[in-house]
C-alpha cells in the first residue's frame, strides 16, 4: 500500500502493483539495514575515507581531477569531442531528468517556502513552484538558471539566509559535487524549518565508487564544462543516513531511485529527513503536522530521540495501528518499553498474557518479554510508546 496525506493529516491508502510493493519493502529494509550496518561499526572506514578527503581539500590539496595532468587531459577530451556535438546529445537524452527528480521528490515537498539548493538549471525548482504553488528559492555556486526564478549565488561555504527561513530544502546530486559536503549539510540543517529531501549518488563497494567516479568526470567536465567540480565525494547509503542522522534529522523515508537516468548510470538514493518539530523556542507540535513511516504492520512517526531527550538510548515515538492489523510476536534484549494507549480498542499481548486496552492503560514491557499487538476492531488504534536503553538491530522476531 502507498500512503497519501489528507487535508486532516490522516492517511489515505492506494493499492500498489506487486512489483512496486516488493520495491517498497526493499526501501524500508534499506534503512534497517542502514542502521544495522552503522550500529556494527561497518561504516566506520567509508566514512572515514570522506572525512579525510573534506580534510585534504579544507587544507587546499586538490583534488586528484585537479591536479594539472588530469585538468589538463580533461581540457583536451573535452576540446576534442566538442565539435561532435555528442555533448548536446547526452544532454537532449537528459531532458527528462528534472521531470523524473521532480516526479520522485513532490510527494514528500513540505511548508510553503523551498530552498533548491545547488539547483543547477533551476528546472526542478520551476516545476515545485508552478506545479505545487510553493515559493521557490534557487541556490548555487555557479549560475546555471535556465528560468525566471530569482538566483542567489554563495560562496559554497555560508549560506546567506536566516535560520529556519525555509520549511522545505532539497539537495539533489549536490552534496558528491562539493569539496565540502558536510559544510554544505550543516548549512541546509540550520536554514532548514521542517524537512529535508536528499538525492545522493551512493556506491555498494569499491569497483562501484570507482566507476562512478569515471563516469562523474566524463560526463561532467569531457561533455559538459571541464570547470565543474568533480572531487568524487561519495558515501554509501549508510554513510549518508549517518551524516544525515548525526545533524538532528529524521529519516522518514529512503528510497532507492536505481539508474533513474541510465545515460548517466549512477545509482541514486533519496532521503526524506524530517527536522525536529518542536524544541528550542517551538516547544509545540501537532500530531497533525507529522509524516508517518509505515513498518511492519503498523505506521510510526519519533517526535523524539536521544537527541532531543538528551538521553542516549532513548524514544518517544507514536504508533497506530489500523483495523485488522497485527504486530507479530517478537522481543528486545536490552530495550525495554512503556506502552500508553490514546484512541482506539485492542489487544496487546505480553508474554502470553493477553490485555484487552482501552485509552488511558499503560503497561510495562522489559527486556526479554515476548510481546505483540493485535488490532481487531474497525478503528484505528493508537499507542504512544517511550523507549529507553534501545540498540540498532535490537527487535527479534518469535515467530
């Protein structure tokens, strides 16, 4: 099932074909998988890799595309394969990209204010403003604008906006193309309000990253301009999830986009990042205004983390659990949980004892406890749950 959002923050549902639902368990499995990967500490050398590269360019080293010989040899492909107009062709084959992006990224555009930040030709941005009614601001480093949407150039550093002065920031292959992806992030995050939705070219092992290097660089600066910046800073999924993760946001859906644009075959991932909803000077949210990740059974939205709980291990998370659905059997080993209910009727089951909920019961669930919910009547049932001590990988199925 797909889940689209009602004018009363509810959801509504529309069948999916089998192919796409297989694609949607793939997407949610990504970030488990994700986290399961950074909690067992596998990430840890990509990550690294990135860092140490940020910090190579920060202390003026170039880039390996920078360096004379290799500036050089891309100058001349690129002089020599100019006059053949193969450029132009790539680029007539990449007509439909910002369609495509766009396609991919207006389900989750949130507020009424967007940052498209390292816009390019703008095009992605025109069709969010004309097409969603959105106030569209277009942001690069170079100018690129093939619209009527105003322009602001930066400096690739600082951003020359005030804090939280967009609901909506969306990066698409920007964060790859920068000598400073984590600067870039710290600055979408502090000019940011709600949300965030990122579209990154991601590599699965080392042959992967090297081809898409090649193919960053020979698309880029033989085909297209041989000034444009190439410093090859890729991530893998997981790195990404982390980077995004480590600044405060919330990953409300990953998505695997594939080669969505096969005459520049790069694998593309899109991650839908909420911002905290309230703290600081907002300490208000409505439950109205929250997206919902559907997992097992069942839709969840994390108002509140460790992070925002100042408590490492911590959650405070709401559930529902709609007619007719079942959370199966399963245990924590280190995790334990408080269950209180708020709306609906059902059944909650803890170690074989089967408590029959109305709003207002809460119940403790320790480690170890195997426990599952059963929602058998024909409303929505609904339950706020408060972890603490939680562990990436730490939910065991019993069945």
């Amino acid at each position: 099932m797909d889940e689209r959002k009602r004018s009363d923050g509810m959801l509504t549902r529309i069948a999916l074909s089998p192919g796409r639902k297989v694609l949607e368990r793939m997407n949610r499995r990504s970030l488990e998988k994700a986290h399961a990967r950074l909690a067992a500490g596998m990430e840890e050398g990509h990550v690294r890799k990135l860092y140490s590269q940020v910090e190579r360019l920060r202390a003026g080293e170039p880039a390996f595309v920078d360096r004379p010989a290799v500036k050089k040899a891309a100058v001349l492909l690129y002089k020599m394969l100019e006059p053949t107009g193969l450029g132009k062709v790539v680029g007539k084959g990449l007509a439909s990209r910002s369609q495509k992006i766009f396609d991919v990224v207006a389900p989750h555009i949130a507020g009424d204010s967007v940052l498209d930040l390292g816009c390019g030709d703008g095009k992605v941005g025109e069709k969010i403003a004309r097409r969603l009614g959105k106030g569209v601001t277009l942001c690069d480093v170079v100018d690129y604008n093939k619209t009527s949407l105003p322009l602001v150039v930066y400096d690739g550093s600082k951003l020359p906006f005030q804090e939280k002065q967009f609901d909506c920031t969306l990066i698409s292959a920007v964060l790859h193309h920068s000598d400073d992806p984590l600067k870039v992030l710290d600055e979408a995050f502090r000019v940011t309000a709600k949300r965030m939705v990122v579209i990154e070219s991601t590599y699965f092992n080392e042959a992967h990253r090297m081809a898409n290097a090649f193919l960053d660089w020979a698309y880029n600066r033989i085909l297209n301009d041989p000034e444009i910046n190439v410093p090859w800073n890729f991530l893998r999924p997981a790195g990404w999830v982390h980077e995004l993760e480590k600044r405060g946001g919330r990953i409300v859906h990953m998505e695997h986009l594939g080669l969505d644009v096969p005459i520049v075959p790069e694998w593309h991932v899109m991650y839908v990042v909420d911002l905290v909803p309230c703290g600081g000077e907002n300490p208000k949210a409505n439950v109205r205004d929250l997206e919902w990740e559907e997992r097992f059974g069942y839709l969840k939205n994390v108002p509140f983390g460790e992070k925002e709980l100042n408590c490492q291990g911590s959650k405070f998370q709401i559930i529902r659990f709609e007619p007719g659905s079942i959370l199966g059997p399963h245990h924590h080993l280190e995790t334990t949980e408080i269950f209180y209910v708020i709306r609906g009727n059902g059944i909650i089951r803890i170690n074989g004892k089967e408590i029959m909920c109305e709003p207002g019961d809460f119940m403790l669930c320790k480690p170890g406890n195997v426990h599952e919910v059963i929602n058998d009547r024909e409303e929505e049932f609904v339950v706020l749950v408060f972890k603490t001590n939680e562990k990436a990988g730490d939910m065991h199925w019993d069945s």
